[in-house]
C-alpha cells in the first residue's frame, strides 16, 4: 500500500528526516511512536506532499508521490487527520463531515456518500446526536472523531492519524482507537502516529521507533513493548521487574 | 504427511515476496546502523574512522562501503564491549571459543531469545517436525549456543525435550530406544559415531523410533549424510550454525536438501572473496558475511565468518523465497595445503572427534624436510591413556593415522601428548606452519 524509502526532509538547513524507510501492507494498521520533534508529524505531511522531500521515494499503492501536489495524493486515497484536529468550528458536524467528501462529490458519488455519512454515524455515534451542532461546541474527544470521521468520508485507502489521543482523557483515547482498530477491521489501512506508544501499539500490528528523525526499530507491536528502550522511553516504565508481565 | 505437520513455522515471513522482503531488509538495516552507531563505541568509531556516516546508507548494496567485523575485533571486545543494550536488558549469556579472555561472549535480550526460538522453529519445520515430535539434543549444555538454541526452538514447535546433551553413548541409546526419540540433534560425526555405537550395543537401529536428524556444526559430506541415513533409518538435513551471529537457526536445508535457506528477515549476507574482500559474481563461491538485521542485544555489521559457501538465488520448489547457502564446504581462514592436498583442520577435529569420542584438543605442525611437506597432528590424551601399555597407545596411534589419511587423502604422523603439554605449550595455535619461516 505504502512504501517509503529513504526518505529525507529539511526545513532550510535543519535535517528533519534521516533516510526514513518504512512500509504499510493493505490492511494494516502501522504505528510510528517518536518523542516530540522525532519527526512523527513531518513524517505524515511529506507523505501527503505537504512538505516537500529533500530526497527519497515515496510509493502509494504503487505509485511514485513524492512530486505529487496534496489534492494529487488525497485523490490517489490518502487522507491525513491532522494533530489538533482542525475541524470547521463554525460549521455543523454534518457540513463537516460532507466537506471530507468533496472528492466523491467530484465523482458524482452522490449516492456513496450518503452510505459513507451512515457508516460514519455508525463507527461515531455521538455525531449523529450532534449532527446539526456546530463542530466548535463539541468536546476535544468528539472534535476527534469528527476529524477521523470527516477524513473517512473521502473513503481513504490509507488513513493517517496524527497523534489521535493529544489532549484527551485516557478513556476518549481508548474510545478513538478502539474504533481505529475496528475501520482496519473493515478493510482499512491505518498509518498511526503517536506519542502514547501503549495506545498506538495496542492496536497497531507493527510500529517503527523514530528518534532524532531516524528509524531505530521496527517491529511487531508485541516486540516493540517488549523492548526495554521503548518501555523506558514511551511507555513510562522504570528498569525494574515487571517486563515479565508484558505479554510475549 | 500427519495432520499436525506444518508447511511453514512463520509462512508470512518464510515465503515473502522479494520486493517486500528487500524493504523489510532495508529498513532493518538502517535501523539496525542507527543502532549500533548510537549505542555501541565500537562501530562509531570504525564508521567514523572510515570516513563514513551510516545515515548514508541507501540500499543493502551500499552495505559493501561499511567496514568488516572479525572475530578478532570480538575477542577484542571481551567480554561486553559489543553490547548494544546495558547488561540489565540481556536475559542470557553464551560464550564460544573456550574460556578466558580468547572467548567471545553473545548477549541475548527477550526478544532476542524469542526470535531465535522462532528461527529454529523455522528450521524444525523446515526439517519435518512437528509438535508430536521427540527431540534428543547431544548438543553440550554448556556455554555452546548448539543445545539451547534447539531447545527453544523444539518447544516453541512444541516438541517434546530430551536434553541428554554430549557424552556417554550408552546412556544416549538406551534413551533414544526407551523415550521413544522420533529426531536426533548432533553433529554429523556424532551421529556416524553413533551408528557404530548401535552396532557395537547390539540394538537394531530399525527398531528405533528415530526418523529425522537435524545435523551441524561442522563440515560433512554428502557421503556422511548417506552413511547416516542408510544406518539410522532417517532423513538427515544440514543446519548452519554460527554461535557470534546466533547460534542454530540461521539458516537450514529444507526436505528438498537443496541448500541451506537463510532467515533473510533477520540476517543479511553476502559472499566475498576471501583474498579481495569484494563481493563476487552471483553464485560463485567465496566467505559468507552476515549482517544482523533485528538483533538487540549482540548486533553484528558485516561480520567475517569464515566460512566458504555460496548463494543459490533460484526458488525452492519449497515455497519459502529466501536464499540458500551452499553447504558450507570449509573455512577460508585455515585451509591448508599439505603435500598438495587441500586439507581443513575441521577435517582434522572431525576424525578425532570421532575416534576419541570427545571434543580434541590437538594442534597440526606442518614442516618441510627435503623438499617435502611433513604433516604432524599432535593429539592430547589423558594421563590414563599416556600412561597406558605401549601397545593400546600405539593402537590408537594407527588408528588415528589410518583414518585421517583415509578421510583427508593426505598421511599425518600422529603423535600423542599429555593434555597439559598442548595447554601450557607456548605456541597455542591450533595450525603451527613451520615451512613459511
């Protein structure tokens, strides 16, 4: 589905990303945990052409997109959920969610995306409730799932998150990524950047460990919470005895 | 096939598509490199003294610019210089190459161990075990990786266990007929040793259970394996074995006995010209270099094993994509050329091996009197035996010249020594080659 290699990214003189490679197979659900300014979110805008690539290869569904214009890539199915949301604050929840159509509306999809906007209010219940809302009254945690719900409406073949759980409390961020696991179960293939490494690695299959804009791990996500490095640094979790406890 | 036989351990990874498996390959690598250049002084300093920065490594193909790693530069390192995780991280320790400071010290960290146990399980499969199988390691439970490395692996499977580990025959066959072992684990020399031994016990090896030996940890040849097969009523496949890389479960033959396939995911290799060091054309023969691809505790860039083999790109009719290794033929560090003949001290221990019935410690002096190439194998005993008649040692002593020149094509003088004299000899080198003063 994706497939980057060698990736490099600067902003001027300062090196962003360092021959970033990675990949993500159709129906994955793929994690990048980093610290802050590891490289996580530029990792994402330059793989929506966001940011322009220095240098290296970035293949979606098979074709080249590294020189490719961000409606280019999002017509070819990726969609992005920034970090932070940014949801229309004074537009309705449902305007929200038919803007993240537009490029079915193009189509002529008229149909599909009503089906979309049923499924949406399927996976989100909340947002059917607060359909006629404006977006900029609902709570952080809802604010989320409109964001994810609206970049679902363009029916993405890879839909990246960008540190999904930011702000929220931990039982909205087990709700959003409980219902991440459950669009891979659809079929969906998810690109997951976070900082809450247990959350992202609770449901992601794989995840690869970004510091100082390198990869230094890739791994199943049973491997990488097993790795005391990780624990250490994403996981919170002191030396000490319980990595017994974490499952093998 | 039973109903519980397997294809394939990990078939996801086993057969992966060679574009997905290069990318995966690659990216490992390049993390692998920002590991070691972080963590370990050793491989900063080699890269920086090269002039090189690991962030510049763009493909598997730019590897060959990265500096080699030999067993000196891990002797060097004793015991815990190549470590790449603190000691807290590492849940388990093997040493190779005999005790004190000329030994090289392995580090494993839980995931370490798991992958391993998976790799060999890999091989298991590979062999035709399954989990109603009845393992009976010979491997030394020593320090050696050979013994614990099945181990894993077996019960991984979920094989049943018996770690007889090496030494008394006796014991090995009354084990092997009571227990009801359906697979041997030993060396090849082992396992003919073997073969005399059932004969010599007066056990009929077709009423054994055994019905698959998973063989290595030395050279052997095609004519061994028929040799084994034939007495030991079993299918015998080759394993490759490196200690410094892993232990067993680097790479195996599958039942096509068609070489050795390469747990390519998680070690990279290459073959190079022993002499040049450059990479050679593609299926020519040369030293096998291995670079590990997900190891945490013990990583390795580029290392020299010193063995001679070469890579099979074809596909398997297996299924599984990965590259096979020749079977290892010898290693290029030692070869010798005696009176014309190519001979292999492994060769040498191998003979030994299986006439002493134990792990020799001997040392080959190669002289030239004359013009002539004069071969001598001075062979430790124990005081028992030195002290013994004249005739039983000088029984020994034919025997021994009888089947080294039978197994090397080449006539050896055998002398035999008190084990302390090779110990506290001052040249301790297993090969003194006195023709190059």
């Amino acid at each position: 589905m994706l497939r980057v290699r060698n990736l490099d990214v600067a902003y001027g003189s300062v090196t962003v990303l360092r021959r970033v490679s990675l990949h993500v197979r159709e129906g994955e659900v793929v994690a990048i945990i980093g610290a802050n300014g590891a490289g996580k979110t530029t990792l994402l805008k330059a793989i929506t052409g966001l940011v322009r690539a220095r240098g290296g290869e970035i293949a979606l569904r098979g074709r080249e997109v590294v020189r490719l214009r961000t409606e280019e890539t999002v017509a070819l199915g990726c969609s992005l959920v920034p970090e932070g949301r940014q949801v229309f604050a004074s537009l309705t929840v449902r305007d929200n969610l038919l803007l993240g159509a537009h490029v079915q509306y193009r189509r002529g999809r008229r149909r599909e995306v009503a089906e979309d906007l049923e499924r949406v209010y399927r996976l989100f219940p909340v947002l059917s409730e607060r359909e006629r809302q404006l977006a900029g009254l609902l709570s952080g945690g809802e604010q989320q799932m409109l964001a994810t719900g609206r970049a679902l409406m363009a029916r993405p073949a890879l839909l990246m998150l960008d540190e999904p759980s930011m702000g929220l409390a931990p039982l909205v961020v087990k709700d959003i990524l409980e219902v991440v696991a459950s669009i891979a179960r659809q079929g969906s293939t998810v690109l997951l950047v976070e900082q809450n490494a247990r959350a992202a690695l609770g449901v992601a299959q794989r995840g690869y460990v970004l510091e100082t804009g390198r990869v230094v791990l890739e791994g199943t996500s049973a491997d990488l919470l097993a790795n005391r490095d990780v624990q250490r640094a994403y996981l919170g979790r002191e030396i000490d005895r319980d990595a017994e406890a974490l499952p093998a | 096939m039973s109903p519980s036989s397997l294809a394939y351990w990990q078939p996801e990874a086993e057969c992966l598509d060679r574009e997905e498996l290069e990318q995966l390959q690659l990216e490992r690598l390049q993390a692998t490199l920002s590991r070691v250049s972080r963590n370990v002084p050793f491989y900063r300093k080699r890269f920086t003294e090269a002039g090189l920065d690991p962030d510049e490594l763009r493909s598997a193909d730019d590897l060959r610019r990265l500096p080699f790693t030999t067993k000196a530069d891990l002797r060097q390192a004793y015991p815990y210089g190549l470590f790449a995780v603190p000691l807290r991280e590492v849940v388990r320790l093997h040493a190779s190459g005999g005790t004190g400071s000329a030994a090289i010290v392995m580090g494993y960290t839980r995931n370490d161990l798991k992958t391993w146990a998976n790799l060999m399980a890999r091989l298991l499969v590979a062999s035709g075990l399954t989990k109603d199988d009845v393992v009976q390691i010979t491997f030394d439970y020593g320090l050696f990786t050979g013994a614990f490395g099945v181990h894993q692996g077996a019960e991984r499977l979920g094989a049943a266990v018996i770690p007889t580990s090496s030494g008394n025959t006796k014991r090995q066959i009354k084990i092997m007929q009571d227990y009801k072992a359906t697979a041997l684990v030993s060396t090849p020399s082992y396992a003919l040793h073997l073969v005399d031994a059932l004969v010599e016990a007066g056990v009929n090896a077709s009423a054994l259970s055994l019905r698959r030996a998973l063989l290595g940890g030395e050279p052997w040849s095609e004519e061994m394996r028929r040799r084994i097969e034939d007495h030991l009523h079993v299918t015998a496949t080759d394993n490759y074995s490196l200690s410094e890389v892993m232990g067993p479960g680097i790479a195996g033959e599958c039942l096509e006995r068609a070489g050795l396939h390469v747990a390519e995911d998680h070690f990279l290799v290459e073959i190079v010209h022993p002499g040049t060091l450059e990479p050679v054309p593609a299926g020519e023969p040369g030293e096998l270099v291995v670079t590990t691809l997900t190891k945490e505790a013990f990583p390795l860039v580029r290392y020299r094993t010193r063995d001679l083999t070469s890579l099979v790109q074809e596909p398997c009719p297996c299924g599984r994509t990965s590259v096979r290794l020749r079977r290892i033929a010898a290693r290029s560090d030692d070869m010798l050329i005696v009176k014309s003949v190519n001979v292999f001290p492994s060769q040498v221990e191998a003979v030994l091996r299986e006439v002493l019935r134990a792990e020799p410690l001997f040392q080959i002096v190669i002289g030239r009197r004359r013009a002539l190439d004069e071969a001598t194998v001075l062979v430790a005993v124990s005081q028992a035996t030195f002290f013994d008649e004249m005739k039983r040692q000088s029984e020994l002593r034919d025997l021994l010249e009888r089947r080294l020149a039978s197994e090397l094509g080449v006539s050896f003088e055998v002398k035999l020594v008190e084990r302390h004299t090779l110990e506290t000899a001052a040249d301790r080198r297993r090969v003194v080659d006195l023709r190059k003063l």
